[in-house]
C-alpha cells in the first residue's frame, strides 16, 4: 500500500465510459471537502485538463503538472497549484500528458511511476482525489496503484451499466498483482432525472449488485452543474443552493462516515 502518511487519503474517480460526471464528482467532492476544513489536493489524470479547467486554472499557468511528477520526477508538493477554493490545490493536466500512455508502455516500473511519488511525498493533506482519464490504460492504472479506493459515478443510463463489470475485473486484477488492499470505497449514481422511470431502474439494478457500497446519495441532473465550469467554477461555489450543489455537500458527508467506519 502507498506509504503516505495515515491521514492522507488517496481516492481514484475511475469509470472507463467517458460523460459519466468523474470530474464533476472530483471538483465538487473536493469542494465540499475543502469548504468544511479538510486539506484537499485534486491530481488531475486526464489528458483533457477538464478538472483543471473545472477549477479554473487558466491554460497558460499549467506550466507543471502531473506529467512532470510521471515523467521528470518532480514532487508532488512542488507541481502543486493553490486554487482560488481554500484548502484546495490541484496538479493539473497539459497536452504533455496526451502521449503519456505511450510513453509509459517502454518505462521502467510503469505502474508504479504515481505511488513512488505519492510515497515520496510529504503529504499535507487529508485526501487526494485523482481524476482519471475515461480510460483503462495505463495512466488510470497509475492511479490505481497509487489509491488506498477507488469512487465509481456511474450514469443512470442503460448503457452505463455495461462497462461496469469490466471495471470491476480491473480492479480485482490491481488488488491481486500491485495493491492487495485496494477497494472499492463506493458507486455514485449521476445524472439521475426523477421524471425518466429508466433512472428508477438503473439506480435500481445498480443497488441490487452493490448494496452498500451504492452511496444514498444521487447527483440528479441539474442545468447549474453543467453551466458551472464553463464559469471555470465547481457548482458549489457557482450556486450553492441548486440542487446537485446540496447532492455533493450530502455525498461529502456519506463519504466521511464511511472513512470513519473504515478507520474504526
């Protein structure tokens, strides 16, 4: 397991399907996080700069990044950006991360490039939350290696469930070949409309398989959630009272009463 210090918690947001509200999840999640004191860093995995986006770090002062931290071993502190949320830092993404996979197929140790940093790391930190590409590869990988869980938004949708037995797989190959206590920590169901009876149903399936390890909780669509990081802002500080604001604040809280069981 990473060797980071007992209070730090690292937490991969990992679907292979892209559209599924992994960045959403991670922004928000670390947002509510943040906003009640915890000390929060978002590694952003995927190429596409969404979370850093999300949390409004212009392109142009992305000079470092996690490609740095894989490729030039930087630490993480050091790669780190402040964002304009208290407690909140982001190691953000850039268009270097883009040929990362390939790179990573010919390096040395490559699945284990994330959690030698992460091990190296003084982490000051309560929770790391790693925003993954909608990808299985190697880069998802990394994160997998690196994370003591794994959280899966899942969209309720009919096709969402498809991939989802193939996620699990993976995740049971981690545990056996590079993290043996690597878990599933919980399922999120997103984008869930009250009004379509096929979220009732998917939500319903999703339930019957997971049990538990479904969070109560549901980010229900919401117009404000998708307006909010074209405003380079999560949707709690763009409208705190709409309501996938409240949904992430209550998924804030399922999440801490099951590290407190989990640390029990």
């Amino acid at each position: 397991m990473p060797s980071a210090p007992p209070s730090a918690r690292v937490i991969a947001i990992a679907n292979q399907k892209g559209g599924v509200g992994k960045t959403t999840t991670t922004i928000n999640l670390a947002t509510a996080l943040a906003a009640i004191g915890k000390r929060v860093l978002v590694i952003d995995l995927d190429p596409q700069g969404n979370a850093s986006t999300g949390l409004g770090i212009p392109r142009a002062d992305r000079r470092v990044g996690i490609y740095d931290v894989l490729f030039d071993g930087m630490p993480l502190e050091d790669a780190a950006t402040v964002s304009t949320v208290p407690n909140l830092s982001i190691i953000t993404s850039s268009v270097d991360l883009s040929g990362a996979e390939v790179e990573l197929v010919t390096s040395d140790r490559r699945e284990f490039r994330l959690r030698e940093a992460v091990d190296k790391s003084a982490l000051e930190y309560d929770y790391v939350l790693i925003d993954c590409p909608p990808a299985l590869g190697l880069l998802t990988l990394n994160a997998l290696v690196a994370s003591h869980a794994v959280m899966v938004p899942l969209q309720c949708e009919f096709y969402a469930l498809e991939g989802l037995s193939h996620l699990v797989r993976t995740i049971e190959r981690v545990k056996r070949a590079f993290n043996p206590d690597l878990d599933i920590h919980g399922v999120v169901l997103t984008m869930f409309d009250k009004r379509n009876n096929l979220s009732d149903m998917v939500a319903a399936d999703v339930r019957g398989f997971f049990g538990e390890k479904v969070y109560d909780t549901v980010i229900p669509r919401n117009v404000k959630v998708s307006e909010a990081p074209s405003h380079g802002k999560p949707v709690l500080i763009y409208d705190m009272r709409c309501p996938g604001s409240q949904a992430y604040i209550h998924l804030a809280g399922e999440v801490l009463r099951r590290e407190k069981r989990l640390s029990a």
